[in-house]
C-alpha cells in the first residue's frame, strides 16, 4: 500500500491506526479491556434474552464439535 503523504512526512493510515491503539493499550490495561468485553457481553444478553443467548451457546458448541469431528477424520486419512 502506498504512502499518500510520503512526500510531505507524515504517516500511513496503518500507521497512525497501530500507534492509536498502541496509546490506547496503555490508557486501558487488562482490566479495561476485560470491562469493556463484560460491558458488550451484558448487551447482547439483554438483546438476546436467556433463549436466544442459550442458542447461541449451544450454536458455538455445535460448531466445535463439528470442526474436532472433521479433524479426527483428516487424521484417519
């Protein structure tokens, strides 16, 4: 990906992206971002309701099973 500003000295988009969330890392800490992880997890159970958000554990957990299934058949190959 070309640099657009080059020729006037400052950064790439990806640059300035990774150096934001550099800062932001350390604004944060563990514990921020666990927070901010907790915070998203209440949301979507309260949108989601007890029934939809137990589908949708049970939807992960199908998926798992399905994916070490398929391993353990490419290994009988």
């Amino acid at each position: 990906m070309k640099n657009q500003d080059s020729d006037k000295g400052g950064m790439s988009v990806r640059e300035a992206g990774r150096k934001g969330g550099q800062i932001r890392k350390q604004q944060l800490g563990p514990e921020g971002y666990s927070a901010i992880g907790r915070k998203g997890g209440q949301a979507r159970r309260e949108e989601l309701g007890s029934e939809g958000y137990s589908a949708l554990g049970t939807k992960g957990g199908q998926r798992v099973r399905d994916l070490i299934a398929k391993g353990r058949q490419s290994e009988g190959d």
